[in-house]
C-alpha cells in the first residue's frame, strides 16, 4: 500500500471497545468522517453492577479513592432502588455516571483512524482517551501482518500524535515531543 491516504480509506477496522468510560467513548463519538457505531444499549442491558473508570489521581489518593467508590456505589444502590419500585431500565438509566464502562463497536477506515490517532494521541487529550487509542495500535501490531511490510503493523506505524507526522506542534504550548513551529520556522 503506497502511503496515499485515498488507499487507506479502503482499508476498514472494525473494532470492540469494551470496558472504556462512557466519557471516552463520548469523545471517540466526535470522530464522525469515515466511522460507523454501534453502542450498548441503556434500556435493555441493566446496569445496577456497573463497572466503572478509576482514574490514576484518584486510585492514588485514598481520600479521593474512598469519596469516588462510595459515589459509585451509592448510584448502583439507587439503580437497585428504582428497579424495586419498577421504574424502567430507560429511565434508572439516567443515573449513569460518564466514568460509567460501556461497550461499542465502531468501525473507522485506516485514513480516519490515523486522523483520529494524530488528535488523540497527543498530549492534550486526556490520558484514558490516549490509552484506547494506544491499545487499538497495540492490538493492529500484533495481528498477522504481511511479508512485506504493508499490513496493520503499516497502520500502527503511522497512528502517531500529529506532531510526529507534521514535523512541529500546532498547539499553544509544546509538550516537548516536537518543537513549536515558530522556533522551526
Ligand atoms: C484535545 C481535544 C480537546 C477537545 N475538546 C473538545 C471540546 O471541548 N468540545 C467539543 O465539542 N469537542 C472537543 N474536541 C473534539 C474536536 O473538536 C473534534 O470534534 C474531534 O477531535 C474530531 O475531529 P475532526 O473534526 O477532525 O474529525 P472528523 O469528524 O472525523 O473529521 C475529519 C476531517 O474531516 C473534515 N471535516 C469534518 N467535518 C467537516 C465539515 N462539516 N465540514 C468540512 N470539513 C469537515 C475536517 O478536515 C476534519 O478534520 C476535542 C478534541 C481534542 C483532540
């Protein structure tokens, strides 16, 4: 595959994301050229064992920690409170917190997914949303790839934050990984 990013757009993956904050997955949402999505349902699927996303901070702060569970606890208590008095699924669903995990396929062609990596890998975006996208390069890399060097590993390889591919950083302020573009040019 040449590196022009018409052909890339023939190339579809097709993804599960399992187990990411329904607030990442919100932010994956905003990627809307060349992607396609289907999510899990609220209405159907009961949620009163809900998982849900602990952020590092938080993990790492027994204050935070304990202020954060019991939150998250008391939403499941209420989501077996509301069933117990037969308010619907649909409804209850309502109480859901973004940090809430969900599940989604979502399919994106290898342009969009590498346009997606650029924005998303950078530094400003936040860490979980970079992590997914750290894991779908992951798991590309590791599926079987051709001889020549022209399959996924050829779609991790160019799933990089953008200043990587553009040589400079286009933000306010660098993070370090490539200069300003007004101290290259
Ligand atoms: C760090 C970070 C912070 C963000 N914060 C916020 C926020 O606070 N609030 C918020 O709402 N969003 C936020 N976003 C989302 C952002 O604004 C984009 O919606 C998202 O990143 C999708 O990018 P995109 O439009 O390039 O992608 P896509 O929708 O996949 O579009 C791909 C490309 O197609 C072209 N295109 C798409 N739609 C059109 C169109 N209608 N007309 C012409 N050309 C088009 C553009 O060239 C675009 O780059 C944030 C994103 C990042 C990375």
């Amino acid at each position: 595959m040449a590196n022009h990013t018409r052909t890339f757009e023939f190339v579809d993956v097709v993804l599960e994301l399992d187990g990411y904050s329904a607030r990442a997955i919100r932010e994956i949402y905003t990627h809307i050229i060349g992607t396609s999505r289907l999510q899990a349902s609220t209405r159907y699927i009961n949620y009163e064992n809900m998982d849900y996303f602990i952020p590092p901070k938080i993990s790492n702060n027994s204050e935070a920690l304990k202020a954060y569970t019991e939150l998250m606890e008391q939403v499941k208590e209420t989501y077996k409170i509301l069933a117990a008095l037969d308010i619907p699924q649909e409804d209850t669903a309502n109480i859901l917190p973004l940090g809430h995990t969900t599940k989604i396929a979502f399919k994106i062609n290898a342009r969009a997914l590498i346009h997606l990596a650029h924005l998303r890998l950078c530094s400003r975006a936040y860490h979980e949303v970079r992590q997914l996208i750290k894991d779908i390069k992951q798991a590309l890399s590791e599926l079987d790839n051709r001889e020549d060097g022209q399959g996924w590993d050829y779609i991790a390889y160019h799933m990089t934050p953008k200043c990587v591919s553009l040589g400079y950083c286009d933000e306010a302020k660098s993070c370090g990984i490539r200069p300003l573009k007004k101290e290259i040019i």
